[in-house]
C-alpha cells in the first residue's frame, strides 16, 4: 500500500490494515464533530486541533478566556469517547497528592496486620482535564507534569502504571490575573498543541444563547472507545511524511530560532526564544493525524500549514519590542509560513 | 427544540406561576422587611435555576431571608459557615467505616455532606480556602459528588446562596473571577433604611411572628422551571442581550471608548446566557408570556456586576462596575419594538 516513491515507516503495527483505519479514523472525525456541534458552535477548529492531539497520542493545552466553552469542549468530547473522565480544579492549595494519591495505613481486621495502602489519585483515568493549571503553585504542577511524562505514578518505591490511554487536557485562563502561576516554558513544551479558543461572532453567541437557555439536555452518543483510540494512534504513525515536507517542517521551527544565522528579520526583532526539536516532532505528528482524520495516508502540505498554528502557540517567546508593536504569537506563525517557501511537486 | 408558542404554553400556566410568586412573597413579607430588590432576584435565580452570590456585611437578614423561602416552597435548607480550616469533605460528605454488629463486618458507608439539601447557604464563602471553595463550585456545576470514586447525585431542586465579606476585611481568600462566573446573579445587600429598621425592631421584639406556610413544593418549582425555559424570546431581543455583553469586552471591535479604558475584563458568554435567562424567568413571574427589552435590562446589574472586571485607572478614578453597566445600557441599543 502507499504511493511509490515515499517511505512509509517500518511497520510497527504488525496485522494493522492501514487504509481501513484511516476510514475509521475519518468516519469518527465526522461523527464526533456532528456530536460535538450539537453544544458547541463555531469552534470545529479548536475541535480538530484537539482531536488531532488525542490521534497523535499527546497532551493538550486550552487557552482562553473565562466562559469561552473551553472545559465544555473537554468535558463533551470525553462524552463522546467511552473512556472514564476525571476532572482537577486546580487552586492555589492543591497539593501533588491530591493529584497522583495518598498512603494510608489499614488495618486487617482478620488479623489485626496493619498495612500501607495507596488510594490512587483522579490522574489515574483517561483523561483528565485539569482545569486552570496555572492557579497552583509549581510543585503541584511539576507533579502532574511528571505524571504526564512518565505514565506512572512512584509512590514508596512502588510503581502503578497509569491507564492506557492516557490524556491530560488542561485548561489556562489568559487573564493577567493576582494569584495565578504562569508554566515554565520548559512544561509548556510537554504539551503536544496549544489551542486557542476566543469569544464567538456575536451572530454565533446568539446561537448558543438561544439553544442554552431553552429546554431539553442534549444527549451526546459515544462515537469511540479506548481501544479505537490506541489504534487509531497507532495508525497516525504509519502515515508518510514525504522526505521534502520533512525538510519543510524543520525549515519551518529553525526559521523560528533567532539564534540561526539566516533567521528572518522579524523573527531576530520580535522572538527571544525559538521552537525546540519537540516542536518538529510534533508538528509532524500532528501533520500525520489531520491527514489520517481526512482518511489520507500520507501528508500534504496543508496538513503542515494547519498543524504549525497550535504546536508553535506556546513554543515561541516574544520579546519586549513584540509586545510594544502588539505582535502576536500568531503573526510570527503567519509570517513563518510566507518567509519559508513550500516545496513544490510534494 | 423548538420554541413552542404562547398558545402551546398554556396563558393559563403561567397566570398560575405568576399567582404562585406572589404567594411566596407574601409568605416572605411576613418575615423579612424591606429588602424588596434583594427578594425580588432570589426569587428570579430560583425560578431560572441559577446560583447567586450575596456580598454584604453581616446581620442583613440574609439567612432568614433564604430559611423562609425554603419553608415557602418545603425545600430542606441547610446553612454552612466557611472558616479557614473547613476541608472540601466537610462540605461534599465522607466515606467512614461501620462495623456491622451482628456479623462484625467492617464496611465504609458514605456520610452524605450538607451539600445534600435544596438550599444551601455557604456563608463568608470567602473566608475558606479555594481548595474547599472549589469542591462546593465543582459541586455546583456538576449537580453530583464524587466520594472515593462513587458518584452521588445531589438533591433537585438545588440553589447555592454563597454569602461574601466585603473584601476589605482582612483574612479572606476572595472567589476568582472565574469561579465567580458560575454564579448567575451577584447581590448587593446594604442596611435598612431607617424607618425599615425601626420597623424590624418591633416587630422582632413585639408579638409572635406568624408561621410561614408552605405555598408552593419542590416538584413544582422544577416543572416552573422549565416552563420559564420555554418562554419564547424574540430574536431582537436574544441579540439585544448578547450586544451588552459583548461590548463590555475591551477586545470586541466596536467596544466604546470608556470600556477601553476601564475595562480590564469583560463578561463572558455565561452573561448573555443569564441576561436571557433571567429575563424569562423575570417576565414569567410577572405572569407575562413574553420577554421584553426591560427585562434584560433588569437583571443586568446582578448578572454583569462580577463578570465586568475594572482596571487601576477606573479605581483611581472611582468608576466601579455598577458605573460601566449603566453607561453600557445607555451604549447598547435596544431594538425599537418590544418595549
């Protein structure tokens, strides 16, 4: 299977048949996005940039505004998904235990041998959204963070394996706000995209308005279980990256780093700090999943263009004269995109 | 989904809701004096099924105010005092371990919390640290508990009445913006007038007060509750709503100019649904079947009020949210019919 010419990587998937998957995978994009629009309006991008994570198999940070549907995305899309869902309001008291679990000692009641036992914290789940992450101080979000990275949580020198699969789902409120603890960059890097959700048109706000405040819940049906996702997964990295869109990837994050001699002049003027190689990989990541949700096996161009906008938000810093000219995040994205040609004849 | 229409409605239920509401009041009258505004919109939050967060000092009457109208309409009502050392299961509930006498078998049941009533009063929410804070707002917004992970479902109907210090007392963990945001109406409660007062006075020393009857029940409410959903709103009125709110945003492109300067945060989507939804529930109790301009209107002081955000420059200049709410109702136009 394939298209000639183009290296399909080793197949790790052993009885895996490829195009059947990626049906599957376009089939449950459509229906989890016609689930979803039922008490979501106008935010399928935000959607898909979300979806395109859990495919690729990687975290997930939303920012926004209070009220900008942001913990009803997560919540619904876990609807949708048969897996079990756990939800950490984060707080500037939380403590890394009430995260991963405690010890306690028990007492046998047969005879009398008191024992430790561990009771598992809420990140032992599938997803866990772990809303307003940066109202609790760095401790705690270390625990979660290395939580996250090793899968497993080490408590009293015994290691419990978290359940497969495993999301975290968290949510950053973007007011300049008293009180709140912004993530090192360094644990920013840790999650796969970055998606922005912002107020609606007032046209679509009248919309959600008018179905929220009438009568009837809506009922969401399950479109996928866990054991589709870790295939489906598993199917994301079996679709091609042409050699020529590689290039274009890394051309793309270099372009990024004021630090490399032939960077573009806006990004020596307005970029302290350039995307790392995480960023690469994950860009062609998520590449792989938004060609595998459109049921295509190897990666366009496009897919690229879609998938650098979240996996760069948080990846680039600004400097001082950036925030002086009111330059976003988002127009060093855009200006990256011109500045480094696409290849042709992909 | 289909907005059914005054005739589907029946002109009749809704006389009816109207006639209840001046029961309950008249239920209330014979305990609380004065207040009427403060009455008026807990009311309102009921029949919508929201929550509201009262800021005010202390002694106003305030758990009189919500015991009455839980006896008015023969919900269970409890009352929680936040302190600095409440935990999250002093609210929610715990699991504890019983010993089964006859069989000696030890097994952990399930301690149901005060969160487990109709009304609840969280008093000086804000004197307990946001760990605790959060539990009862996760609560809220989920409508159930999760305890060692079992789910339990609260009570329905279920309305949280969360009482704030004034923050310039010291000691207190003020509520985010954000958590803020999960409340429907924010009351501002201030002392009696004085003649009110005098009036209090006597009659809290003189004779006997009368019982408060029950003149409404639970089951009821929530069937009211729903038909204060279907009230129809027509659609100037729906945009007229989502306007105010999103010219309080200092980013929205037509924003005014005194929103830019002063705004640090505007209203999020959660106030154009309360606007609206409040409106409806404020015309249905007024026995009318349609929402009109000044309905939205009213309620938008207790709706905007913790959700309009004031920056340095409007404190120094003492302009506060009561303040940009009114320029904002000046601001925004009403649509000429449906007044």
């Amino acid at each position: 299977m394939g298209k000639s010419g183009i290296d399909r990587p080793a197949d790790g998937g052993g009885d895996l048949d490829l195009q059947a998957v990626l049906g599957r995978i376009q089939a449950a994009r459509e229906a989890i996005l016609a689930e979803l629009r039922k008490v979501i309006v106008g935010e399928d991008e935000a959607i898909d940039q979300v979806l395109a994570a859990l495919l690729a198999g990687g975290h997930c940070m939303i920012q926004g505004p209070p009220g900008t549907a942001k913990t009803i995305l997560i919540s619904s899309l876990a609807r949708v998904m048969d897996l079990e869902f756990k939800r950490i309001q984060f707080t500037p008291d939380l403590m890394p235990s009430d995260i991963s679990g405690t010890e306690i000692l028990e007492e046998d009641t047969s005879t009398g041998h008191r024992f430790i036992k561990f009771v598992r914290g809420p990140v032992f789940t599938n997803i866990l959204m772990a809303d307003e992450i940066n109202r609790t101080p760095p401790k705690t979000q270390a625990a979660l963070l290395e939580v996250m990275q090793e899968k497993q949580v080490t408590i009293g020198g015994k290691t419990n394996p978290l359940p497969q699969p495993h999301y975290v789902l968290a949510t950053q409120i973007t007011l300049e706000q008293e009180g709140t603890y912004p993530l090192p960059e360094a644990q920013q890097d840790r999650f796969m995209v970055s998606v922005a959700m912002d107020y609606l048109p007032e046209d679509e706000e009248v919309e959600v308005i008018r179905r929220s405040t009438s009568i009837g819940e809506v009922e969401l049906q399950k479109v996928i279980g866990g054991k589709d996702l870790l295939e489906f997964t598993r199917a994301v990295r079996l679709v091609a990256l042409p050699a020529v869109l590689g290039k274009y990837v890394v051309d793309l994050v270099a372009a990024s780093r004021p630090t490399v001699p032939d960077h573009p002049s806006f990004v020596g003027e307005y970029v302290a700090w350039g995307a790392g190689l995480r960023a690469s990989q994950n860009i062609a990541f998520i590449s792989k999943a938004t060609a595998a949700m459109h049921g295509r096996d190897t990666v366009a161009a496009e897919d690229i263009r879609k998938a650098i906008v979240p996996v760069l938000r948080h990846r680039i810093g600004l400097s001082f004269r950036a925030e002086v000219d009111r330059v976003s995040v988002e127009d060093i994205i855009r200006r990256l995109l011109e500045a480094v040609p696409e290849p042709t004849a992909a | 989904m289909t907005e059914p229409t005054v005739e589907e409605m029946g002109v009749e239920v809704i006389e009816r809701i109207g006639a209840g509401k001046k029961k309950i009041l008249g239920e209330i009258r014979k305990a609380i004096i004065g207040q009427d505004q403060i009455v008026e919109d807990v009311i309102t939050s009921f029949f919508a099924g929201g929550h509201c967060l009262i800021t005010g000092v202390p002694g106003l009457a305030k758990t009189l105010l919500i015991s009455s109208l839980g006896r008015a309409m023969h919900l269970t009502f409890r009352r929680v005092q936040f302190t600095p050392d409440l935990m999250p299961a002093d609210i929610t509930g715990t699991e504890i371990l019983e010993e089964d006498l006859a069989t000696k078998k030890r097994e952990l049941k399930f301690r149901p919390g005060p969160i487990f009533t109709n009304i609840l009063l969280a008093d000086e929410i804000n004197r307990t640290p946001p760990k605790t804070q959060a539990a009862l707002l996760e609560a809220m917004q989920e409508q159930q508990v999760t305890v060692s992970g079992r789910t339990h479902d609260l009570q329905r109907p279920f309305f949280v009445l969360a009482t704030q210090n004034p923050i310039e007392q010291e000691g207190t963990y003020p509520l985010p913006t954000v958590q803020q945001d999960r409340f429907m109406f924010h009351l501002l409660i201030d002392y009696l007038p004085k003649r009110e007062e005098l009036e209090v006075v006597n009659q809290t020393t003189g004779a006997q007060v009368e019982d408060i009857e029950t003149v409404m029940t639970g089951e009821e409410l929530l069937e009211y509750q729903d038909i204060v959903r279907q009230a129809p709103v027509a659609e100037p009125i729906l945009r007229y709503a989502v306007r105010v709110a999103a010219l309080s945003r200092p980013t929205h492109g037509q924003a005014p100019e005194f929103v830019r300067t002063y705004v640090s945060w505007g209203a999020s989507i959660r106030a154009s649904h309360y606007l609206i939804l409040g409106a409806k529930a404020r015309a249905v109790l007024a026995g009318r079947p349609h929402v009109s301009v000044q309905d939205v209107q009213s309620v938008a002081y207790p709706v905007l009020r913790h959700r309009v955000v004031t920056n340095f420059r409007a404190e120094s200049e003492g302009i506060n949210s009561e303040e940009i709410i009114r320029r904002l109702l000046e601001t925004a136009k009403p649509p000429k019919s449906g007044l």
